[in-house]
C-alpha cells in the first residue's frame, strides 16, 4: 500500500474492505494498493478514518481473501504472535515474538516483535493466526544523523500493535468471522 | 521499585527479602518498592550491597511471593529464558529469548533477550520459571543526540545478567528452595 | 577467524575446509584461525574468494568436524534458524530467530535472528542443525558519534544470509553430505 513511504494494510471481508494505520493512510482520500502476491496495484478509495485511534478503512473494487479475526479481544502475556509487512518496500516480511503486556492504559499490545518502518498498519498474528491487532509502531529515539538532521533509531523489542476488535468498534464495522 | 530512574528487583523469600542490582539502588538507604500487582508502594531499607558485583539486599516488612530458584546454576546454551521487568515505568513487560553464551570468563550469563532500562535488577527465568538470573545490562552504544548530548542505542541481542547462585554466594545468603 | 576486526567461519568438510565471507578475508591472503573450542591458532591459506558475492574459501592443515549441509536450498518462511559467532572477539555467542523470507531477487535468505560484526561468515542453522546460509550482515543505519564520527547503528530484527548450497555453487566446490 502506497501513499508515500508506504505502508501495509489487510482485508477484513472478502469484498476488498482493508485495515489499515491512519497514519499510513495520511490525508489522502485515496491511495494505490499492492498485492504481497505481486501484479498490478489498484486505486482504493479511503471510506473511514479515525485518526485519534490511528486507524482507517480502505475499499477496494477487488474479491479479497480476509484474514482470520478472533473471538474475542483479550491475549496473553507470553502468547506468540507473528507479525507481517512489508518494511522498506521489501516483500513480505514475517517476524516473531510475544505478548509482553497489554496495556490496558493504552489499550494497545505490546510485543517483542521486531517491525520496522512499512509494517505500520499490517496484522499482528497470534500463533492460530488470527489477527488480534494492527501493528503500529515500535519505539524509537531520535538522534544525529551524520549530517545533523534527526534519525530515528529503533529501540528493539518494543512494539505496540491496535487490538482488532478495538479497531473494529472505533471504525463502527462489523464484521463476518471466517470460520 | 524507585529512587529516581527506577528498576527492578525480585522477592527471594516470603519474608520480604528482595534482591536486584546494586545500580539501581545507587546510593541510597531505603528504597520505595512498588509490586507489580499495583497499590501502594512501601518503603523499604537496604540490607547488603556489593557494588563489585552489582548486586543489593533489601528487606521489605511484608509478607512476599518468592521467586523460585534453581538448584544447579549452570545454564545450557540456547536454553529458552524469559525476563521480567518494567521498563520506562511501565506495567510489567515479558521478554522472551535464549541463552547466548555462560561467559565463564565474565561470569555472566548472555542471551538474546531484550531487555530496557527499567529492566535492570529484574528476574532472569528459565522455562521453568526458576529465576536463574538477575537482568543486569544490555550492550549499548553512545552516539550524539539531536542537542550534542550523549544517547546510548541498544545493541539488539546482548543482554547480561548475574548467575543467581553467584548472587546470593556473595551476598552471603542462604535460602530454602520451593518446592 | 582473525585478519582485523574478525569474522567467523565454519568447516565444511573433515580436512579443513572453511566457508566465510570475503569481507572478513579482505585482502588477506593468509588469515589466523582460532577453534571455538580455544587451543592455539592455526595460520591457513585463503584459497578461493568471489567478492561479488562475498563468499571465500580457506583451507586449513587440521582434521575439523564439518556442519551437516542441507540436501536443498530452499527455506521457508517462518522456520527457525540459529546463528552461531564470535561477535566483538567474545566466545561462541548463539542466537535464535525465524526466517522472514526468501528474498529471491537478492537471493539472500532474511531473518530477525540478531547478529553483530563478528557474526560474518558464520553458519546459520536450521532447525534440524543444517548450515543452510553464511550470515553476512545486518542492516544498519549510520549515525554520529560523539566526536562526529560515523557509527553504524544495527537495525533490529534484519540479518541476512547466503544460502550455502548457492555459495559453493559460486564458490565450485562439491562436498559429500554428512550423513
């Protein structure tokens, strides 16, 4: 998925209805997305965007296959997730770890996953592979680059990931699970 | 656990007996403990510091739920482990990774654990949950920040800690096993 | 394995054989060996190196206990994977991580195992203890040190390999699988 620096997102229903960060989305009302299958990309358009949740919705004209959803939004500490994106504008990438918390302050998951600029806004996984959220962000500290402009610097091990039913409600979307 | 950036430490038996890194107690002769579980946190003195080893002693008035300790305490190299801690002031957060190395040498156990200020001082557990080791540092690298002060970057993958055996030996402790 | 700064290699067959990168060779014609096991160093000639794709050959005068070899190249997403080095000149340091992808285009398997400059030219194993690739690097971002300096800060969770049976194809060795 393509506005600028890129992004990933993933289909909710098998009618093209993706998910994906706000952010990633920014203020485009429309945005180029690809498949990790490879082939041509389609224009979709932005139909819902919550930007204080950072999360959005995007339909594309497209027969997609959705991920999984859990039942239920609760995981646990130590569970295994895997999570999948598309950093750098690579192809797809898969990486593991596991819950090291959820944050019920913030209401997101944390996890020791390691993701990188690109995986904003793919799926987070648990070990059934449903996918429980939306991996957002990982923490970074900004320092100098060598020609005095800010770089971020990725702290390893801290991820935090939207959980999907939360997501789901904020965007008012119901949804159909796979069984 | 905090005198200013905090740490972590871990109960060694039910009578409030906790151990954690002599780093983290700095200077200090009473602490403030706060249990993960929340509430109120407690003042507690500082019994016995060994800052050649960075470890410390402290006796909290209340009764506790140790940590189970192991009875041999070498460790296999790729053995499963998992810290606990609370990096940044945050609730508790679950690393998981595998031991490295036992750095004879350094007499220190290595892993792929990630671990965070915060973290220091905290349990280092075995799949077995048998605290093994105390979470001492992660390798680190100072570079320039974006006002030309020093901001120490994580090296991913280097996490040290103290044998706890080693640990309780120089702090001259005994203490009974759980069964 | 040290010429400068060091890498680390690994024997492919029972006289001596040693696969590496040629990075860690440089120009060296001639590089000093050291078991992981400790003992004395041995002095072994380099004989083969294809700097395009940073693959070299070493042949050392000693009996050596080869890596088992995998029958085929291909790996797939999400297997686990072990690399084993000599980071920072410090002994045998194992880490653990999944496979991310095939990158096909680069011919280079990816993983988030964690390695650091010592790892080059050391074996990544499968699970079954296969040396399936040469981890060769991982991706870093260069930033300032406190005196202005560049440092290259490692970007967590992305390593990358050679696949074997592709670097002694290049390499146009043939070697009898262990069985």
């Amino acid at each position: 998925m393509t506005p600028e620096g890129g992004g990933t997102g993933f289909y909710i229903n098998k009618d093209g209805l993706l998910i994906t960060n706000a952010h990633v989305i920014e203020s485009y009302n429309e945005v180029r997305v690809e498949s990790f299958a490879g082939g041509h990309s389609i224009s979709c358009p932005v139909v819902r965007k919550v930007d204080d949740y950072d999360v959005a919705l995007v339909k594309c004209d497209t027969v997609s296959l959705p991920v999984r959803l859990p039942w239920k939004g609760w995981v646990q500490r130590g569970e295994s997730v895997n999570a999948i994106g598309a950093p750098f504008g690579k192809p797809a990438i898969l990486t593991k770890g596991v819950v090291s918390n959820h944050l019920t302050e913030e209401e997101l998951i944390r996890s020791d996953v390691e993701i990188h600029p690109g995986n904003s806004g793919g799926p987070l996984f648990n070990s059934k592979w449903e996918a429980i959220g939306i991996t957002t962000s990982n923490y970074a500290i900004p320092v100098m680059g060598l020609e005095g402009e800010s770089v971020d610097v990725t702290v390893p091990g801290i991820t935090k990931a939207i959980p999907i039913l939360r997501a789901l409600k904020v965007l008012n979307i119901k949804v159909h699970h796979r069984k």
